[in-house]
C-alpha cells in the first residue's frame, strides 16, 4: 500500500512539470523521424525540413561528341608581340611614368633619363661639321694641285712621280672628307633616335615604348644612374592576342589540323567557353610522355586570360544524342560512379551510371535512367551520409 501512494505521487509530480514547461493552449513540438536507408534507397519523412536542401535537376537528351580530344595546356604569350626596354643612352633616370600592369600606347614615354652622352654627341656632331669644312677645302686645293701636276705633265715640264705624289695627297684629303661626313652622319642619327637635335640645350632623353601593350615586367627606378644599355628594364606585352599550347596524345594527334577551330576551356571561367585557331604543331613527339605540342591562336582584347593560366584544348569528332545529367549531379567512388535518382517525393535510390563523355558542367551517362527522370545535383553528400 506504501509503495502504491508513493508511485501515484511521482506520477502526479511527472504531470505537473509537463503542464509547467508546455504553454496552456499550446501543442507540443515531434520532431520528424531521421532519414532511414534501406539498401540503395533512402528515405526522408516528407515534413522533414532537409528536403528543403536537396535540389534535383532533369535527365535530357542532348548531342555529344563520338570522339573528343582532350588535351591539358596554359596560356601563355606570343613571343614575337613581347617587347623589351632597355635605355639607349648611360644616365641618371629622372622619372619612371609606367609600372607594371599599366597599358601602354606605341610612342608613349617610359622613362626619362639624364645623360652626359647628348652633350658629347652635340660636340662630336659639330666638331664633325668643322672637320667636313677643313676637309672641303683641303680636297679642293689637292685637286687643283693635282690638275696643275697633270697638265705640267703634259708638257713634260715634270716627272711623273710628281703627278703621282699630287694624286696620292687628293686621294688622302677625300678619306679625310669622307670619315669626317660618316661621323657627322652618326652624331645626326643618334640625336635623331634619341628625339633631340643638335640644338637642344636639356640632356633629357624621353625613352618611348616600341608597341602598345601591358607592363608586365620592371625593373629600374627613379634615381639610380644605369651604365648598362643592354639589359631591358622594362618589358612590354600585347596581350590582345595569346597562345594555349596543349600536350596532345600522339594517338590523337591525326584528328588536329592546321587553322581549324578547337573549343578551349579554362578553370577560371568554368561556365564559358573559348574559341581558338590552331596555329603550329610540334614536328617531335616529348619521349617522356608521348605527347606532342600544339598551340592555338586565342583572341584575348577583354584582357581575362592572363599567361599561365590552365586551360584544356578540346576537339570533337562527329556526334551521337546520348542522357546528360549535370556533372554536380555525379559521385565518384573507387570502384563506380553513382546518381541519385528522385523515386518519390523524400524518397531516392542510389543508382550505377557509366560516365563516356563529360565536359565542364554535363556528363553523358549510361544506366538505369530515363529522360525526364529528376537527379539529386544539391545535396548528394547529404543523402550519401545514410
């Protein structure tokens, strides 16, 4: 009778804390049953909010290549659009008007340079001049010298070794006139490269760039004297045009031409696709891989594909319409390829498809699917986790 009082007490004590914690009027929270798996199929509860996460997308039909060349490969520069700088004269650089990443036009000014080398070759140029004058007059005097000779020749007042001498000394003045022209002409070509004349009174020289492009490369900055006129110190891209070079199986090179088409794709820009022009293939095979080179003209005037980035040169070979499913929509194991294929609402099967063609966002598939069948392409590793 003892123990009868005291379980009727804890069971009235229950009943008051149940009254306590749940709101007069109010109905009690049942949280949904967890999802169950039972062999290849997994089941939600259809109130469960985590179909709220899982996305599906359609099975379609669609045209796929019968054969496709896929090649791995990156961007990289046209050799022959690369321009480098290098100062044309030994100075002290006043100013540096480009850095890289900026575009540049043809003609426009790099760099500024001080240099001791203008007034040098002013005074080469009119010493030059001076000694063009001198020379002049020296070869006009040697010819009549030489005129005279002859005719006193003529009339046997001389002997010839005199003429011979007179001929000797004309023939020394003209090399004279000569050199001193061939210098004159150098001092002239150089200032004119150089964009001054044999007036101007600054020794700034602006340094122009040769193309239009990108500053890809730098090194120089203002305040340091440079005595080396040899080593570039800028580098000048035009980006407006590139190259994809590829690696390309020796087994599929034959299906390649020259200036046919090929599809290029890049992980950069994952949901577009390029065009490019095949413009040199390789006459020898790498022995190490087996694979020979092949680049493609890739026009590039947004400026978005920048060198070194990878890309994938892609080329088919006739078409066959085939199931394609999103590729998000596939889960790859160590042994097969999986789906999930939306039976019913909360309900969904784990089936087996064979993967023959894929590219950046399909996959053509094989297996016990059908067009308009509905497969999981948000939430795969969710329903994978029963």
């Amino acid at each position: 009778m003892k123990w009868s009082l005291i379980l009727i007490a804890v069971a009235i004590l229950q009943l008051n804390a149940c009254s306590q914690s749940t709101p007069k009027g109010a109905v009690a929270f049942v949280s949904p049953k967890a999802a169950v798996r039972t062999g290849n199929i997994v089941k939600f509860d259809t109130e469960s909010p985590q179909l709220s996460r899982i996305q599906c997308a359609s099975v379609e039909y669609a045209k796929v290549p019968v054969d496709e060349i896929s090649a791995p490969g990156k961007v990289e520069m046209i050799s022959s659009r690369v321009s480098h700088v290098a100062l044309p004269v030994s100075g002290k650089v006043r100013r540096v008007l480009a850095v890289v990443g900026d575009s540049v036009v043809q003609g426009q000014t790099l760099v500024v340079v001080e240099s001791p080398e203008i007034s040098e070759t002013q005074s080469a140029l009119r010493q030059s001049e001076a000694n063009i004058a001198q020379a002049k007059a020296q070869v006009a005097k040697a010819e009549a010298d030489f005129s005279r000779a002859q005719d006193l020749f003529a009339n046997k007042a001389i002997a010839q070794k005199e003429v011979l001498a007179a001929e000797t000394i004309l023939q020394q003045h003209r090399a004279e006139l000569d050199e001193a022209t061939a210098s004159r002409d150098e001092a002239l070509r150089k200032l004119t490269l150089l964009g001054l004349t044999r007036d101007d009174v600054n020794q700034l020289v602006d340094v122009r760039s040769p193309t239009a492009g990108k500053v890809i490369d730098l090194s120089i900055v203002a305040g340091e004297y440079r005595n080396d006129t040899s080593t570039p110190v800028m580098t000048i891209a035009d980006l407006s045009t590139v190259l994809v070079t590829a690696d390309v199986p020796e087994t599929s090179i034959r299906f390649i031409r020259l200036g046919e088409q090929v599809s290029i794709s890049l992980p950069a820009f994952p949901d577009r696709e390029f065009r490019g022009t095949v413009n040199r293939i390789a006459d020898l095979v790498d022995p190490q891989t087996r694979t020979i080179k092949v680049k493609a003209v890739l026009e590039n005037s947004s400026g978005q594909l920048r060198p070194e980035m990878f890309a994938t040169i892609r080329h088919s070979q006739g078409f066959q319409v085939a199931l394609v499913v999103p590729k998000s929509a596939l889960f790859q194991q160590q042994d097969r390829t999986t789906v999930f294929l939306e039976r019913s609402h909360g309900e969904f099967e784990e089936i087996t498809v064979t993967v023959f063609w894929q590219d950046n966002t399909r996959a053509a598939v094989q297996g016990a699917l059908h067009r308009g069948d509905h497969v999981v392409v948000d939430g795969v590793a969710q329903l994978r986790a029963y």
